[in-house]
C-alpha cells in the first residue's frame, strides 16, 4: 500500500488521502493511462491520466498551482489536466510514500502567507496576501511571479492562524 494524495480537479471536491494497493488502483484515481511528472524538490511524482491532454480534459488548477510552485521547470508541464495522485519518489525506505511535509502542507489548517524578496534584498518579506489553502497561495504566488519587477522572488510559507480578537486595534480597543 502506497500512502498517496488525490487531487481531484473539480474543486468542489477535497483532496483526499488514500493508501493504493497496486497500478489498477492508481489507474482508477485518475481514470486511465499514467503520464508521470517528477518534483524532485520535494520529493513528489505526481500521477495522471496521460490521455487527457488528447481529449482537451479538465484543468486542474490545484495540482497545476502546486506544480509550478514547487518545481524548478514549472513551463515544463504548463498545466495539469484531470485527477491526480501525489506519491513519493520511491525508494526502500517508504516504498513511495508521499512526503510527510507535503502531506502537512496539503491537508493542515495553518494559513499560508506569500513572501517575497525584492530583487536588491537578501531578506524575506511577509506580503499582505495570506490564504487558508495551499492551492490558493501558490496560485497567488504565481500570479505575483509573473506580474511583478523582473528579479523579485516569491514563495509560500505556513504559518498559524490569526485570529482577528487577539491583534492590537490602534487607539488600544480590542476586536469584540
């Protein structure tokens, strides 16, 4: 058994984590064929049906997000169709197990700020854009990437809930 995450692409459905038994099972998930992608980075291959991209399927916009997020050639595979299954890469220790940290970071109920370091600076810097999913930071992320000043860095980063009746208003109220 295979400790894995789908990721279905209707995001009306929740990622979920499942143990696959075997390739009929792994086949299932994504409804077909497998095309594999690596993300060596994190130590993630990420399974799907390789025939979606002939038969114009789905985008899947959580699994495309991550992929970009945390690949180093994320033009590679410029969007990712259908439902996927996240695993590990596969070795004798956990026998592809998907990551503990990536399985932290799918499911885990911190909120995820986008940071960023300006293309002078050596420092991170916490940017105003904090999110309750991983999916939706990296998006962000993305966009902020692409738009911005040319050598401007951005990446995502967990952090605990705020809870808005435990900051400081100015003028020494507190939220009620």
């Amino acid at each position: 058994m295979v400790r894995s995450i789908v990721i279905p692409h209707d995001t009306e459905q929740r990622p979920a984590f499942v143990e696959l038994a075997d390739l009929g099972a792994f086949q299932e998930a994504v409804d077909g064929w497998l095309d594999l992608i690596e993300i060596p980075s994190i130590g993630v291959t990420v399974y799907m049906n390789e025939a979606e991209r002939r038969t114009h399927g789905p985008l899947n916009t959580r699994a495309t997000a991550f992929w970009w997020l945390h690949s180093a050639q994320p033009t590679a595979h410029p969007v990712i169709l259908g439902d996927v299954v996240l695993t590990g890469v596969g070795d004798q220790e956990n026998e592809g197990d998907v990551p503990e940290a990536v399985i932290e970071q799918i499911f885990h109920r911190d909120n995820f700020v986008v940071q960023v370091r300006p293309y002078d600076r050596s420092s991170w810097y916490d940017s105003f854009a904090r999110f309750d999913s991983v999916f939706d930071a990296a998006l962000w992320c993305l966009l902020f990437e692409a738009t911005m000043r040319p050598g401007a860095r951005f990446r995502v980063r967990s952090e605990p809930p705020i809870h808005i009746a435990e900051l400081p208003l100015f003028g020494g109220d507190r939220s009620w």
